[in-house]
C-alpha cells in the first residue's frame, strides 16, 4: 500500500495522539461530575439527616398538642361546670328579687299610709 500522503493527510500516529488527548479531557472532565455529584451525595445525606429530625421534631409537636388539648379540654369541663353552677344561682336569685312593680306598689301603699296619717294628725290638732 503505497500512498502518496498530502501535506493535509493525518498519520495515524496524530489520530491516535489526538485521540488520547481527547480521551484523557473526556476523563478528566466525568472526574469533575464524579467530584460534583460525591458532593450532591453528601447534601443529599444531610438532608436526610435534617429530615428525620424533623420527623422526630413533628412527634415532639403531636405530643406538645395533644398535652394542649387535654388542658383545654380539662379548662372547659370546669367552665361547663361553673356555668351551670351560676346557672342555679341566677334562677334562685330571680325567684327571691324584688321586682319594679312590686317596690312601686308597696312605695304608693306608703305614701298613701302617710298622707291617711298626716290628715288624721291634722284632724287631731284642729279639735
């Protein structure tokens, strides 16, 4: 095989140096992703580890919650109680209050009383 190479004929010597060179940037360069992603990696473990704190954090909030409610619940239970306790008293004070009416009628059987008293004692001190 006897070619005439061209000054823009490549030996294959060039090819396969070429080659090399770019074998060695396509290995230098999915190092760098290699780099980068072990670096993903590890956020992702810290995440991780965020998350279940987190998880742990939400068992501390139902506990803390549900303490709440049974004090809230506990808090009305007592105010239920004493609603109901005022309650009865109201009604036995409304049954043993003197009412508006009643004070004015007993405030006219009065004035009467005295005006009857003051005309006797006129009656009296004129005979």
């Amino acid at each position: 095989m006897n070619m005439k190479t061209s000054p823009n004929d490549v030996s294959n010597n060039e090819v396969l140096k070429e080659f090399k060179k770019l074998a060695a940037s396509v290995t230098g360069q999915i190092n760098e992703i290699n780099v980068r992603l072990g670096g993903i990696d590890s956020r992702f473990d810290k995440m991780d580890a965020r998350m279940e704190s987190l998880e742990v954090s939400n068992q501390e909030i139902l506990e803390v919650t549900n303490t709440f409610a049974t004090s809230v619940e506990n808090r009305l239970g007592r105010l239920e109680h004493d609603q109901a306790r005022m309650a009865v008293d109201q009604t036995r004070m409304s049954a043993t209050m003197v009412t508006k009416g009643y004070l004015d009628d007993k405030l006219a059987d009065l004035k009467s009383d005295l005006v009857q008293y003051t005309r006797r004692e006129i009656e009296r001190a004129t005979r």
